[in-house]
C-alpha cells in the first residue's frame, strides 16, 4: 500500500493490516520491552473489538514483518472523540529506515476515514528518540506525560 508522503526508502516495505501475525507481534513488543507470547497476542487480538474501531497495520520487507502499529477510536466524555496510537513498533535493525514513519501513515489514513481530526499517543519518557520522532512527524507535546497530539 503506497501511503502518501512515504519517504523513499533502502529496500521494499508493504504496509497492510495484520493477519497471522500474532507471533511476529509477540517478538517485536518483546524486543521493546513489553514481553508477549504469541498466545498472549492471539488473545488481545481477538479481543479487540470488531466493529471497526480498532485497526493493527504491519509493516513487511522480503524478511517478513518488521513493525506494526496499533490504532483505536478513543471515545472519552471530557472531549471529543480522537484516534490514539496504542502501540508502535519497529524491529531494532530496521530504525530510523521509514518503516515507523509509514506505520503512522497508516494510522493517521485509517484516523481520516474513521472521520477523527486527532491522533494522539503516548511515549514512556525514557524513549527520548521516540519523541524526536513523532515531534519529526508534527507531533506536539500536550502534557508532562508525555502525551503527543497531531491535528490532522
């Protein structure tokens, strides 16, 4: 799927929705520091709800998957509904190549069709080039937290 304003990048990269990826899932959100078992993955995976509200798009090279982001339709009372991003991972050797970039594309397009105007995330704060990367995207910090917001 070409995603518009993709960079070009050093070899081929599809970025489609996840499948059976659930293993594949598992590894890279262990690689990041939240440990998952395929089984775990399978398991939240077929919680999400199937209504259209949550969308998980992987990003693969002739390797295989090597990245896959998370984005769901966050409806709170205090404001007005907004898509957040409640995951985002690229494997280790594939950072800072465009795939993080073209996982948020996907995210930000499935945000526009859902009709949502914001993105918003959030970022541990010890992951310092992650918020250079969104801040790169046009991200902006709204809180002490961390939290991130893109009007789109």
């Amino acid at each position: 799927m070409a995603l518009a304003g993709s960079q070009q990048l050093p070899f081929a990269l599809r970025v489609r929705r996840a499948l059976a990826d659930a293993a594949r899932i598992a590894e890279l959100s262990t690689q990041l520091g939240y440990p998952s078992t395929t089984e775990q993955v399978l398991v939240r995976l077929r919680t999400l709800p199937q209504d259209g509200t949550h969308a998980v798009y992987v990003a693969e090279n002739n390797d295989g998957v090597v990245g896959w982001v998370h984005v769901y339709e966050h409806l709170p009372v205090c404001h007005d509904r907004v898509a957040e991003v409640a995951g985002l991972v690229v494997d280790a050797t594939c950072r800072a190549s465009g795939v993080g970039k073209r996982l948020m594309d996907a995210a930000e397009n499935w945000a526009r069709e859902m009709g949502l105007d914001t993105v918003v995330l959030r970022s541990n704060v010890i992951r310092e080039a992650a918020h250079k990367f969104y801040e790169k995207l046009g991200y902006s910090r709204i809180k002490t937290q961390h939290a991130f917001r893109k009007v789109l």
